[in-house]
C-alpha cells in the first residue's frame, strides 16, 4: 500500500525566501506525481505533474523533482510572495488509484 | 473551456437522511475520480470512473456510499442514511492523460 508523508506540516517564511517541500514515497512502483496547491475552501489546482521516467519540471518560479530510488519529491518555490500562501499536496499515482500526502501548510509573510 | 463543476457547494442534513452530490466533468475527460476531505486530514481516494464503469471501488468506506456515472459524463455520488462522521468536503476530479484537474468540492455538513 502507498504511503505519502510531506514534511513539514506547516511552514512560515518571509516574504522573498526560497523554500523547499518534501514528500516521501513507500512504493515506487509509480507512474506519476503531481504537486497541487489548496486554497482555504477551495479545490485543488495542479501545479506540476512528473511522469515516472522524467526527473523534474519547472513551472515559473516553481520546480519539482522526483528521485524514484530514494523515494522522494521536492517542491522548490523560488523567491517566495504572499500570494503563495496556501496548502500544498503531493500525489503519487498510478494509472488508476491515486495517494495523496496531508499537504504542507505554507504561510509567506509580507 | 468549463473546468470540473460539483454542486451543490454547501449541504447541510440531518442524520440519517440520504444525500446526492453532483460532479459535471471537463468534456471529453474519460476518467472521474471522487475524493473525500476531512477535517485536517489528507485527501481520501473514494471511486474511480474510467468512462461509465467503475473498476475501482475500494475506497468506498460503506455500503452508504454509492456512486454512478451516465453517458461518461455526469457522475453522482450518493450517500444514504448518513451519519455525522460523513460530515466532510467530497472533491471531484476528471482526467485525461496523467492530470487530474479538480473541482471546487461540496461541503457537506451533518447534524
């Protein structure tokens, strides 16, 4: 069974800070990960989606990478806003079923 | 192009009546998934859809819980004589390829 831990649960940084989040995999047998953001009573929207034989994917300020041998992904946000406040999720998939981590509650101070 | 749509936003019920909650897919998207959210806790994967049939059902928590989907579109998911651990946001999610785009999700609340 997929396991999903991210760490941390929760994270505080000024405004302007580069930030790393992480995520921890048990099973690597996986075709993709997909980082998402959660605003407070909203849905999720997608931010970057890695395919299982690619590495990492950049998106603005934003990039993931995924090292299937170690079991994790990180998500590196760049030069930090306030508008990046939000819950962030990874999610391990497969074709069918997919596993989500709790999320990682980011608060970018102005 | 319309994104995923869920309705209604909000449910507020009593316990032990049944509820429906809809989810409209992004046209043309073969995959549907249903999720629930609790409080403070992660995503729980509830259903899966690959056009109208359902392969996956293994996270349905109960015989309650049941789901359907029509013409490979619309999906509903029904909960019946629900309790207030149901109490929670359900998400919808459709995909085409590998992306799972979401929708809002509907708040149900039961007292």
């Amino acid at each position: 069974k997929q396991e999903v831990t991210q760490i941390p649960a929760a994270l505080s940084v000024p405004e302007g800070e580069n930030l790393v989040l992480n995520c921890s995999f048990t099973d690597s047998a996986i075709y993709n990960l997909q980082w998402f953001r959660q605003d407070p009573g909203k849905g999720l929207t997608s931010l970057l989606l890695i395919q299982s034989s690619q590495r990492e994917q950049t998106s603005g300020r934003l990039n993931a990478s995924l090292d299937k041998s170690s079991g994790r992904s990180t998500l590196y946000i760049a030069a930090s806003q306030p508008g990046d406040s939000a819950t962030y999720l990874c999610a391990f998939g497969g074709y069918q079923k997919v596993t989500f981590g709790i999320g990682t509650k980011l608060q970018v101070i102005p | 192009g319309a994104g995923v749509s869920q309705s209604p936003s909000n449910k507020v019920t009593e316990k032990g009546k049944d509820v429906e909650l809809r989810c409209d897919p992004i046209s043309g998207h073969t995959a549907l998934y249903w999720y629930r959210q609790s409080l403070g806790q992660g995503l729980e994967f509830l259903i899966y859809f690959q056009g109208n049939s359902a392969p996956d059902k293994s996270g349905l928590p109960s015989d309650r819980f049941s789901a359907e989907r029509t013409g490979g579109s619309v999906s509903t998911l029904t909960i019946q004589r629900t309790q207030q651990e149901d109490s929670a946001v359900y998400l919808c999610a459709s995909r085409q390829g590998l992306e799972q785009y979401f929708g809002p999700g509907t708040r149900l609340t039961v007292t």
